[in-house]
C-alpha cells in the first residue's frame, strides 16, 4: 500500500515532527515487544480462532439470521468486516444493530423468523444501556415464540460481574469472554469483530495476516510507512490549526469503515475540548456536497 500527499505535503519537511514520529515508532516496537498492545498482538493468536471457527459453526447450525446487537466499536467494527463480504457468501445472513430506532427495530424483526434467528450481544463492560435494551427486546421476541435462549442467545462480555453477562448465564445462554485489555473500540481482531466476519463467509486468519503485515511494514520502514506517513500529515495539519480530518471512500463497501474510523478517532482523541473532528463523507456524494464548503 503506498501513501501519497498529492493534496497537501503539510508536515513533510519537519524535523521536530520527525523526530517525534520516530519516538513514537519505537514506542510501539517497544509496547508491542512487552505485550502491551494486546488489540495488535492478538493479530498473531492463532489457537484462538480455532475457537471462533467452532463458535461460527455452532450459530450457523441453527439459524438462518442473526441479530447482532452492539454500540460503538462493539458494533463498527463488526460492521466494517461484514460489508467487506461479497455479496451473501456467509452461512447466515447478518443484521447489525447499533441503533435504538423502534420502528428500525419493528421492521426487521417482523420479516424475521425467530425459531431460526440467533442473537449475538456484544459489550465489553456489559453495561452499556443501549445494548441491554435491545437484548432485552430480542429476548422478549424469542421466549415469545417458545425460543430457548440456550440455543437462540449468545453473549461477548468480558469476565466478572456483568448485567449483561449475569443475564446470559442465569438464562442458560452461551457466553463468550471479550479480553479485558482490549477496548471495544479496538476490538476488530477479537473475537467482536471476527466471530460476526466468519459468520459473513471471511477468512478471519486472512484479516489478521493483513493487520500483521500492517504492523511488520511500520516496524520495518518506519518513517517511510503508511502508518508515519498520515500520522506525519495530520500531525501537521492540526499544528497549521486544520482540525477537521476526512475519511471519504468512494466504494460503498468501505462505509461502514468511515463511520468506524470516525468513532475511533472520536472516543480516542476528542479529550478535554481538544482533538480534531472526524468526518466521514461518501465519494461522490459528498464531492457534490460537503465537499463544496
């Protein structure tokens, strides 16, 4: 993959950047050595998706649909990896929902048929309120039907006293661990993201093989990596006070990509009244709109 400043060179011929930018890279190198960084090291745990692989099989074996219930990164990332499937190649078909609309949530469940959908929730902290609500509501739907939640339900909440995870495991449902030191936001390579990938038909080694590949290229060129090249270009931006970024794919697929990017760069970076503003736009839409401000 390569880099190109063709809009803007801001931030190319820094030296104080630099020097910063190549603090930063040995900082990584070093977190990466100790472990520390366990949402990238997870990219090389190859015994744990033997795990998800039989977690897919076992959703797939029992429904036609599946409900996939999150916010935030919980669910982006999730979506992200599924609009990367072409078209309906997956076991199953998949319905993420990271939204509260009623009426969403009307029409899709009435074109569903719950004695053939399976609902997987997904929150870290088990407490987010927007996911226990539509979990709540699925459940309703299923027990309604004579569903049994030991077949119908599974839950991603990382261990310890959880609501959401306590009501999994009172209801006899299935109840996966999402790891305590990587943040749902970051949770792409976990099983948060790649459970629902398998699930879309995805080769989930092949996924973390590119993140791999990702993190080896940073390592090995260093300021010359894509990595240090945008960070370079931002980095630069925000000092000339430019504090608004732009993610604008022109694929429809790489949608969801923005819409996660930009809740990555939000919840990280938006601290205090600082940071810069992520916007996610479409190409060409956009180009036709926003893009004229």
């Amino acid at each position: 993959m390569t880099y190109r400043l063709s809009i803007s060179p801001t931030g190319s011929d820094d030296p104080d950047l630099d020097r910063s930018l190549v603090a930063a890279v040995e900082r990584v190198r070093v977190d990466l050595a100790a472990g520390d960084l366990a949402c990238l090291t997870v990219a090389g745990d190859g015994a744990e998706l033997v795990v998800l692989q039989d977690e897919a099989e076992r959703i797939a074996a029992g429904a036609d649909d599946v409900l996939v219930l999150g916010i935030g990164g919980s669910s982006l990332a999730a979506q992200t990896l599924v609009a990367l499937a072409p078209g309906q190649r997956g076991p199953v078909r998949q319905h993420l929902f990271d939204n509260i609309d009623p009426q969403t949530w009307a029409d899709m469940l009435g074109g569903l048929q719950p004695e053939r959908t399976h609902v997987l929730a997904v929150s870290k902290s088990g407490g987010t309120a927007e996911t226990l609500c539509q979990t709540l509501l699925a459940v309703d739907w299923l027990t309604a039907a004579g569903c049994t939640l030991s077949e119908h339900l599974t839950v991603i909440s990382e261990p310890g006293p959880r609501p959401l995870r306590d009501f999994a495991e009172a209801a006899g449902a299935r109840v996966l661990d999402h790891a305590p030191d990587i943040g749902g936001r970051f949770s792409a390579l976990s099983l948060a993201g790649l459970l629902p990938a398998l699930l879309a038909g995805l080769d989930a080694s092949a996924v973390r093989q590119g993140a791999v590949a990702v993190i080896d290229g940073l390592l090995r060129d260093g300021l010359q990596s894509p990595v240090a090249l945008g960070a370079r270009s931002l980095v630069g931006h925000e000092r000339r006070g430019i504090a608004v970024q732009v993610v604008m794919p022109y694929a429809d697929r790489l949608g969801a990509l923005a819409r996660w990017w930009s809740q990555i760069w939000g919840e990280s970076l938006g601290k205090d009244g600082k940071g810069s503003t992520p916007f996610a736009a479409t190409g060409v839409t956009d180009q036709h709109s926003q893009l004229q401000l």
